[in-house]
C-alpha cells in the first residue's frame, strides 16, 4: 500500500467505499484526532477484517451507512407524508426509459 501523501494539519473526514482494514488504519494514523468523520459506506474487503482495523485507533469512531436505517430514521425525522411527498416529486423528476418489448 502506498503512504498517504495529504497534510494532517487541517482535518479529515474519511468516506469508505471498500471497508480495506489497511487503508482505514493508514487514514486513522496518518490524521489522528483530526479525522473528524469516519463512515464506511460499502464493504467489497469485508472479508479481510470484519471490525474494519480501527480498533483502539484515534480519530473519530467509524459509522456505516445502511440505507434501510437512514429511510427509517428520516420517517421518524420527517413523518410519513413528507416521505411520500420526497419519493413523488423523485419520481416525477427521474429518468424514463422505454419499456422493453
């Protein structure tokens, strides 16, 4: 794995796209408590290290994004007529594209 070549001085917030155990405790090291946000939003190197390296590693504690938890939240957040509002006017504005015969 290569090093990380970006200055630590300024602050971090690491999206995680491949859960790569290496490549997290590089980024963990590297910003050390100023990796403000940490969150693993994909798992293709799941298999590599199911806690994802960053056991007793500094910055911030990783999250995962799990899209089912975050619908469930924004119902609890914006009540269910607002969600069924969003979801039409996504709808109406998204892409058709012919049927298939």
């Amino acid at each position: 794995m290569r090093s990380i070549r970006c200055r630590a001085d300024g602050g971090a917030v690491f999206i995680d796209m491949a859960n790569d155990a290496a490549v997290r405790a590089a980024v963990h090291h590297h910003y050390g408590e100023g990796l403000r946000y940490d969150c693993a939003v994909g798992l293709t190197h799941w298999e590599r290290d199911p806690e994802g390296g960053t056991a007793a590693s500094p910055g911030a504690a990783p999250e995962v994004f799990f899209a089912p938890a975050r619908i469930k939240q924004r119902v609890r957040d914006w009540g269910p007529r607002r969600i069924r509002s969003a979801l039409r006017g996504r709808m109406a504005t998204a892409p058709r594209r012919p049927a298939r015969p």
